[in-house]
C-alpha cells in the first residue's frame, strides 16, 4: 500500500520538499527523502542548512517559511512549514550519507552579543546543530585538531538506525546482584600495552570481554559517550608543552549522539557505521552477561556562559534550555558555566527522549546522572519539592527497569545523599559510604558506628528503599585511584595547569608513611594489604558495589586526583599491571566471585539486626576482639551474617564472618561459636602475603583454631561457617 | 569507479555475485536486487566475490544482512577476497557475524559444497 502523503507539494531552488511531520524530533530517513523536525519557542525565523559532508559553504537553505513553488502546476505558493513552535519539512532527492546539516534562527532580542547577558540568544549569521542530532560531526577523529575558522563546528548527520539485535534485549540483572566497572573507554584500551588493533575505540572493548569475564565484574559504566569537545578549554600546559584536552567528556555537545572520536570507524565519516560500532560492543557485552551503564550529563552543556561557544541550544532557544537570571546571566549549579533548565517541560522532554532513546535503540541497562541534584532544581534554581523530571523517569514506560543512579550533589551546595527524590526506582552514588571507608582504612577513631551504617547500606539514609539505593564506592573517577589513596596524603595536580588548586582536598587518603613512590618494603607492603583491605570491605558490604577501572591491578596517577585533561599514560589503563600485579588481580576476582556465590551479601531488604526466622543468630550481629561485643568508640569491627533472606525451603546461606581491625597491631578475635555440625574456614586474610591472602570460593580450609583467630594489623579477615 | 555486480549460478546450485566499484548508498539497491534473484533461484549458498569493490559504505553493509536474512538459515554467505579496508570495517561495525570471511588464497574451498 502507497501512502498518500509521501509525495513532494513545493519546490525551493530545485529541491523538492513537503510539510514534514513533527515527531520525532531530529533528522530521520523517511521514504523518498529526509524529515527534519525542530523546536524553538521564541524563534520568528528559520531556515534548514544543508551542506555537503566537510564543506564550507553550504548547497541550499531552506526557509521554514517563504515563497515556494508547487510541484503539482508550477505556481507560485507560499509555505508555512510550521506546527505550533516546531519548524518541520521533509525534503527529497538528498543523498543522506554525504549530507550535513544545521538550522540558521532569529528571534527577539537584541541578537546574541558574546560576553552580554540576554535572553535570547538569536544570531542570524550562524548555523547552530539540532539538539535531536543522532549523529554529530566535527570531532571524527579524536584529537585531530580542528580548523578553528569553520564557524559552525559541530553539525548533524543523518544515521540509519536499523540494526539486527540477533534476539539481544537488556539483561535486566537484578540490581543487588550487580558489581560495577567504572570506565573510560578510551583509557581502557588506549595504551600501548592494550595491544589493540584500534585503541581507544567502543570496537576495543569486544577484545577484552575475556578479562572483564575473568574479573567477574557484571556490569560496565561508561564514562560520558555523548559526543563532547576534547578541544574545550584545551590549553598547553607552560611546563611541559604538553596539549591538555578534556579527556573525561563531561560537557556534552549532543545527548543524542555517540562520540564519534570514540569510533574505529569514525574516520571514515560514515555516521551510521559510528552507531553500528557501539550497538555491536553493546550486543556483545550482553552476551557475555555484563550490563552497560551510561554516565549521562544533563546537568550542563558544552557553550558555557555568556563568554562560551555557541554550538546549539544557545542558538535555538536559549530561554528554554537554561537557567538563567532575569538579566540574562547563567546560572552555574555545575561549575562549568551553564545549567541545563531541566525542569522546564520542553528540556524534560529531551532528557527524557534521550534516555527513552539510548535504552530502547541501543539497549542501554541504566545511567548514572552526573551532578544529579541540579535535575531537582527549578528554572530560578530553587530545589523542588516533588521535581517533575525526577518523577517523570521513575515512571517511564520505557525506562522501567532501566537502573536510574544519582550523582546526588551538584557544584552549588545541593548535597542530596539520602534525601534524592527517589520515588522508589532511583539509587545514589553513596558519598558516605566513601567518606567513612576511607577513613576506617586509614585507622581512624570514632567511625565504627558509621562502618557498620556503611555495610548495612546506609539504613539511616535509604531505610524505605532497601540496600540497593546504595552503590558503594571507594574510589571512582573524581579523586585518587585505589594504589594512590594508600600512596599519598595529598593531591598533586601541577600537572593540570591550575598550580594543584584543582581537585578535592578532602581525600581521606594515607600514604603508609612514604608521600609517593617508595623502594621500603616495607611500605609497599602495607600499600598492598591496603588495597587488598578496601577491596575486601567493599566486596562484602549490603548495597551495590562499584569498582574504579584498573584498582583491580594497582593502577596509579601519580597521586593526581583531578586527571580531567590528560589524555596519556596519566589515564590509561596499563596493561602491564595486569603481570606486575598479578596478586592484586586475583584477589579482586576471588572477591567478586565470593560476593556471587554467597547470597547473604547480596540482600533486598536492610539487615535489622534480629533474628525473624528462630535460627539463634540475628541476621547480622556486630563484634570486636569479643564476640558479640563490639567496641564502638576505637577502629577494630566485626560482623557476622546468618543467612534469614533465603526463602524456606531452599539452601540457607553459609555463615560469614568479616573481622575489620584496622589498628596497627595484630589482634585476636573470638570467633562467634557456630550451630552444631558447623565449622569455620578461612576466605580471606589480608595481611599474609599471596596466595595464602585469599583462595578460590569454595575451597576454604578449615581453621585449626576454632575459638579465636590472630587478625594481623590493618588486616581483613572474612571466614566462612559451613 | 562505477559499482557493478553480477550473478552466476553455478552446476552445483552455488549462487555467485561478483562486486565491483564503490558500494555506496545509490548503489546498495542494485546488489539488494542482485541478491533477491540468487534468493529466487533457491541457491544452497551465496558467495560474495569482492576482490574488485573499492569502498562499501554503511548502505553496502545492511545488504550483507539482508543476503543472509533474504537466503535463510541454512544458506551460508561467504564474503571473498574484500580487501583489507573493508575486512575491518566489516569487523569493527560487527557485520561479520553473519558472513563468513575468506581471503583471497582460500576463495576454492567456497566453490565446492
């Protein structure tokens, strides 16, 4: 059957065009020809600019409305290509893969005046990118400078976005049974050592599925791939002479778009093949069992304040899409410049389709929000109540079992851990967990009480949601790496250009007596067991554990803790380490698959402390040097969990037992006494050198002392009662 | 170059369509119809002769997926001889896990079933 409606009705300087319809938003193959749809609320003009892949100038503009010709007799007509505020057409004959195109705006106000506040920011002497771009170019080839007299930058492309899943569908891996990987994906394969055919690319990835399957880890999240600007605020460093770029990508240019610099295929400008590549790495991640996770930033965008670039929505409807002042100002809850305004009905949209979008055409599992507070904010500002955006992901259809995760603080003094609006479906980046972990790592005083909140996942903060709404963490992108918070007291960032004054102070970290490297055995010793102690604490704590990319083989920045602009050895991941650090490796991985293979660590519900099933024991029980006494007031913890969650019927869990002495003198623990029949054996003991610091789950040996057990200083002991 | 292809149909009911030119998305067309008339003789495997293809664009490789989806199950499609470019172009978008990827030296052990 022909549609009755797919045939051109005018005609503009030789190119055939139609009404266009409004939904989708964006650019999108329809038959015969291309439909682009666009918003702009205050905009009194537009025009469609078309431009062959890479040229200058370009072939046609189109105007939304004008003087046209009708295709069915020739005569002269005039065209609104118009519904309500959205500017739509579908124009014919166009060849889509060597196609690019922008849209040129005017509206009221005084015209964009760089470095002025206004309100409106219309400039009819530029082309700006769609926001619904699915594909951006500009950027194809990560790092290649840019030809900084192009004035429009950054510009759409046409993707077809058919794909053969082979029956692929989003894992939907229960969220407490989930163990997260944080990464970068060009830091993950592009150092030398990677070995890769195409460093740095989504396509590198497939190749080390094998090791992330080894790892245990089920789930990966990528650090930002919305196409980003590597070249905002770069800047030479003076000292070095090295170019500093923005390596994280946390500025996004388009939330529709993969970053095609990320793409082995990006330099060969095929849009289509860019989304191709990241849909394959997703598939086969998938079938390997590992979720993938989005860091999405919708908290700003890439043009900064009134002294920023104009890339897209400055110039489409400025109004709309930021917080402003009544003068025209930017409101700067990010830090960066701009924020985003995304309680706005229009802006929630696009978040929203955005999401919508990455979970249902590429087969997204979950997002983490950076700086997720501003989402909760008003177009003043002001923190809402019962935000809109908030409510409106939590009850998507689509995004219904999509893992929605907070970054729940912003950079203007909004810290919402435990107090999100979380509306039963959102968890939390547990900053608490963080804070109080170090800081019992470190062999601080005083902080027992919150340990025991932090391996409870934090009841005092999420009590109606349960353990999930807690990821644990210790160390993630922002701050040191796991081998640097036990190798430095303080940050150094001079390589950063900013004279160390960026990057957190607050680093709860200690250096084991040495600041940096050390050649004392001694030291590095105690480094070791360090790491081994929080990778240990953070494996077997309720909640959802996140593990930093290369932690699991020592990997160091030198004691940076703010590597935002670095894109070298500072970031990538060496896979060097994985020999040199072998031991540090398989303790990772026998924790993971510890924390898999015993489902009391992987609770729904908060432990309450009671017995609720006449098993003698309370499902989790706290202790010190004596069993079922716990001192609160020094830095020596331990718990032991009785299995109660198990339905009846099935196989209770094994007894676990975690002794946490993070004093610096060994000590011996009583052990709880266990039921008849029962018996303890050893999982885990820090502070004996490999292999006898850790074993394959399930091969525990039985200890020959069944009433106490000698926990050597700053050490973690986890014992099993079977 | 312009793009061209041909269907052979070989005695032991091989379906042969050799490629040449550039495969972009004007082109990708007619290799579709050239594979919809090997599908119509009912061939019990399809080889993709692509010595002589310059350049495929993202067009050109959704018609590998259509071969194998327009074949069936039990017909394999063997991609032959492409060119190193487009090897790992294929690869790198994850298209070969449709196809089979022969090189140049191996190109007669597809000729026989």
């Amino acid at each position: 059957m022909q549609r009755i409606d797919v045939h051109p009705t005018h005609i503009y300087e030789g190119f055939k065009i139609r009404p266009g319809r409004p939904f989708p938003f964006g650019a999108h193959l329809v038959p015969g020809g291309i439909n682009f749809s666009i918003f702009s609320r205050h905009a009194n003009y537009c025009s469609l600019v078309l431009f062959e892949k890479g040229a200058r100038q370009p072939f046609v503009e189109i105007p939304f409305r004008g003087a046209f010709q009708r295709v069915d007799n020739g005569e002269p007509a005039w065209g609104e290509f118009r519904i309500g505020n959205v500017f739509t057409m579908t124009v014919f004959g166009l060849d889509h893969e060597n196609l690019e195109y922008g849209y040129r705006m005017d509206g009221p106000g005084q015209g964009a005046q760089h470095g002025r506040p206004a309100i409106h920011r219309f400039d009819r002497t530029k082309v700006v990118l769609d926001p619904y771009a699915r594909a951006i170019s500009g950027r194809d080839l990560w790092g290649q400078p840019p030809d900084w007299t192009e004035p429009f930058q950054h510009r759409g492309r046409i993707v077809h976005d058919d794909f053969d899943w082979e029956g692929d569908r989003p894992l939907e891996i229960p969220l407490e049974d989930l163990v997260i990987y944080e990464m970068h994906v060009r830091g993950f394969t592009r150092h030398p050592s990677s070995d890769s055919k195409h460093p740095g690319t989504f396509a590198a990835i497939r190749a080390k599925i094998p090791y992330l399957k080894e790892l245990g880890i089920n789930c990966v999240e990528l650090m930002p791939i919305f196409e980003f600007d590597e070249f905002e605020n770069s800047r030479q460093n003076c000292e070095t002479g090295e170019m500093l770029l923005n390596y994280w990508g946390y500025s996004s240019v388009g939330f529709f778009a993969p970053k095609a610099g990320y793409a082995s295929t990006g330099r060969l400008h095929d849009a289509t093949m860019v989304a191709d590549e990241l849909k394959t790495t997703v598939r086969e991640l998938h079938r390997n069992g590992i979720e993938v996770m989005l860091d999405v930033v919708f908290n700003h965008t890439a043009e900064g304040n009134e002294h920023g670039p104009c890339i897209s929505y400055k110039g489409t409807d400025n109004a709309t899409y930021y917080m402003l002042t009544p003068e025209g100002f930017y409101l700067n809850f990010s830090g960066t410049g701009n924020t985003l305004n995304c309680n706005n009905p229009i802006v929630r949209d696009l978040v929203l389709n955005s999401l919508r979008y990455w979970a249902s055409e590429y087969h997204i599992d979950g997002f983490r929000f950076d700086l997720a507070a501003i989402l909760g904010r008003d177009a003043s500002g002001y923190p809402l109540a019962n935000p809109p955006l908030l409510e409106t992901l939590a009850y998507d259809p689509i995004l219904g079992k999509c893992k929605l995760i907070a970054e729940a603080w912003d950079a203007g003094g909004l810290y919402q851990v435990g107090s999100f609006p979380a509306y039963g479906r959102w968890a939390e980046w547990n900053g608490r967990y963080r804070d109080t972990m170090r800081r019992f790592l470190k062999g601080d005083h005083e902080v027992t009480g919150a340990v025991a909140s932090s391996v409870l996942a934090s009841p005092d903060l999420y009590s109606s949601r349960g353990p999930t709404a807690s990821i644990n963490f210790i160390t993630c992108h922002d701050g040191f790496t796991l081998a640097d918070l036990v190798s430095y007291d303080w940050k150094h960032n001079e390589a950063n250009g900013e004279h160390n004054n960026d990057g957190a102070n607050d680093n709860n970290s200690w250096n084991c007596g040495v600041e940096g490297h050390s050649d004392d055995p001694a030291v590095n010793v105690l480094r070791r067991q360090q790491i081994k102690n929080a990778i240990a604490m953070l494996l077997v704590s309720q909640g959802v554990p996140m593990i930093l990319m290369g932690d699991e083989i020592g990997r160091t920045q030198g004691g940076n803790n703010n590597t935002y602009c670095h894109d070298n050895e500072l970031n990538w991941l060496d896979w060097n380490l994985l020999e040199s650090n072998a031991d540090l490796f398989r303790f990772t991985k026998n924790c993971i698959r510890f924390r898999h293979r015993h489902s009391v660590l992987r609770g729904r519900e908060h432990l309450r402390g009671r017995d609720y099933i006449g098993s003698g024991y309370p499902d989790i029980s706290w202790h010190g040097v004596w069993a079922w006494r716990a001192d609160w007031s020094g830095n020596v913890l331990a718990f032991l969990l009785c299995d109660q969650q198990s339905p009846a019927g099935s196989t209770r869990d094994d007894f676990v037992y975690v002794a946490m002495n993070m004093h610096w003198e060994s000590l011996p623990f009583e052990l709880p006494g266990l039921p008849e029949g029962k018996h303890w054996h050893l999982f885990v003991n820090t502070s004996v050198p490999p292999p006898g610091d850790i074993c394959e789950p399930g091969q525990e040996a039985l200890l020959e002392g069944q009433r106490t057990f000698l926990v050597g200083g700053r050490s973690v002991a986890i014992i099993v009662g079977r | 170059m312009a793009f061209d292809s041909s269907l052979e149909m070989t005695s032991n009911g091989i379906a042969k369509i050799v490629l040449s030119g550039e495969l972009d998305a004007a082109a990708a067309p007619r290799f579709k119809e050239t594979v919809e008339r090997a599908a119509e003789q009912h061939a019990k495997r399809l080889v993709l002769r692509m010595e002589g293809l310059e350049f495929m664009a993202s067009a050109g490789l959704r018609v590998l997926i259509f071969a194998k989806q327009k074949m069936g199950r039990d017909v394999d499609v063997y991609v032959v001889g492409a060119r190193e470019p487009i090897v790992d172009t294929i690869r790198m978008t994850g298209f070969h896990h449709s196809v089979v990827l022969v090189d140049e030296q191996n190109a007669d052990t597809v000729d026989t079933l």
